[in-house]
C-alpha cells in the first residue's frame, strides 16, 4: 500500500513539475478531473515552476474543487498545503494525497533544488524518500523581473485586465482568461463550453496569490496562497532529514542507489 501511493505521489510530481501534461491539455483541450492543477507547485516556485531567487517566503496554499453532477449530486473538496521558498531558489512543498479509506490520509514532501540539480521526494510515514536529478535551472534573479501570467494567457483566450487589488497584504495584478471550446469537440459537447480563469498575481513574490477557474464540463476550482511570511525560512526544510533511506526503483528518471542520508 504504502509504495503504491508513494509511485502515484511521484508520478503526480512529475506532471505537475514538468508541465508535459499541461502543456498537452492546452493543446488538445481539457481532459477528465480539476482544472486548475497548476496549483501546488506553480504556487510555491514561480510561473511555470522556474527558479526565483532573491524572494523568501512561506504560506500556506488552500484548494477547494466543487462540481454539481448532472444528477443534482455535488462534489466538495478541500485541500490545505504548506510551501516555502529560500532566497536561492528552493522550494518546499508539504502536501496530502486524495484518500478515502480510514485513518488519516497519506501525506508527503517535495524539496526541489535547483542548486544541487535534484528533487526529493519524501515519505513522512515512513521516512524514504526518492531523488530526480535533473540540470540545473537558470534562476530569474529577483522576483519583479520574473515573467508574468499578466499579459498573456497560456491556454490561448482572451485577456481582460483587472487592475491591481491588495490580497494577504501583497499588491496583486488580475487578469480574467477566457477559452471557449466549441461544439463537438473531443469532450463530446454538443454545444460551446467556456472555461474561465481569474489570476490575481503578485510581482513582488513572483506567484499567483489567486486563481479561480470556471469550467462547466470539469467543475470550478479555487486556490489561494494565504498565511505568508516573508523572512527566510529554515535551511533545514531543503534538506533530507537525517535517517531517510533512499527508495529503490520507481519510475524513469529515479535515482536508484541505495543509501542512508
């Protein structure tokens, strides 16, 4: 049990931090589940999961995912997260994996580190961890001259500027998105859907504090990055734990050497 959620917890790294998925989504149109998954480690680097350096800061990512069935029946879900980046580019991600069994369910952390050129990920329960190396990343430098969501809309609709409003004490600029998939399409819909994208942006820390995306055929999804704290967080947070054993196997691109760190 425990090495089959700890694969679907890679394997949903690896989709989520590399963006192939994404990046097919908005090609070919939407696919089956939540929308808006550029969520947890969009949130906690940068746009696009680049490497931002020079902007501090730890908080707290809250999604909440509601679809209304076309029986009347509702789905509500609610996940609450923890990340942290340093000054040189490193983030941590604490996160808990959908679960419906009894108990508590099973949770995990994401260092990536641009720096040493790995990423780890890391089984609390029962302190094993797997590495992904990878080249280094360039870093953006200093936050403000990081690339923008403003501006531009990745999934190819059109961009309304909301101006700037203060959300969790940061100056935030909006942008509404909106994409229209028409009629027929690999969805099966017979007439046009329109999904739409609300981001609420911060320059200063280089993240999205806020997005709230509209989608009639996958369900509406709200994430927000509140609770932040701007000094630099503890080292030892980028750094595996004393007495984690290295995991062996998994998936491509796994580091396979057993060893104790």
């Amino acid at each position: 049990m425990q090495r089959n959620w700890l694969v679907v917890f890679a394997c949903c790294f690896a989709a989520l931090g590399f963006g192939s998925a994404s990046s097919r989504a908005q090609r070919n149109g939407p696919g089956p589940g939540p929308q808006n998954r550029i969520g947890f480690l969009g949130f906690a680097g940068g746009p696009g999961n680049k490497v931002v350096t020079g902007a501090p800061y730890c908080g707290q990512v809250t999604e909440e995912f509601s679809q209304t069935l076309g029986d009347g029946n509702q789905i509500h879900r609610s996940t609450t997260s923890t990340v942290c980046r340093d000054n040189q580019g490193r983030t941590y991600s604490q996160m808990s994996l959908p679960f419906s069994g009894p108990g508590n369910p099973p949770s995990g952390v994401i260092i990536r580190d641009p720096v040493a050129g790995a990423d780890y990920i890391l089984d609390t329960t029962h302190k094993t961890y797997r590495k992904i190396t990878h080249p280094a990343k360039p870093a953006f430098g200093k936050a403000g001259n990081g690339p923008r969501f403003q501006g531009g809309n990745p999934n190819g609709g059109a961009g309304t500027d909301l101006g700037f409003q203060t959300i969790a004490g940061l100056s935030c600029k909006g942008t509404r998105f909106t994409r229209t998939i028409g009629a027929h399409s690999g969805l099966g819909n017979e007439q046009p859907l329109q999904v739409t994208t609300e981001r609420w942006h911060s320059p200063d820390l280089s993240i999205d504090i806020q997005t709230q995306t509209t989608d009639p055929s996958r369900g509406n999804t709200n994430t927000t990055v509140s609770n932040i704290n701007r000094n630099e967080p503890d080292a030892s947070l980028f750094q595996v734990p004393a007495g984690y054993t290295l995991q062996q196997g998994g998936p491509g691109g796994f580091d396979r050497r057993p060893k104790a760190q």
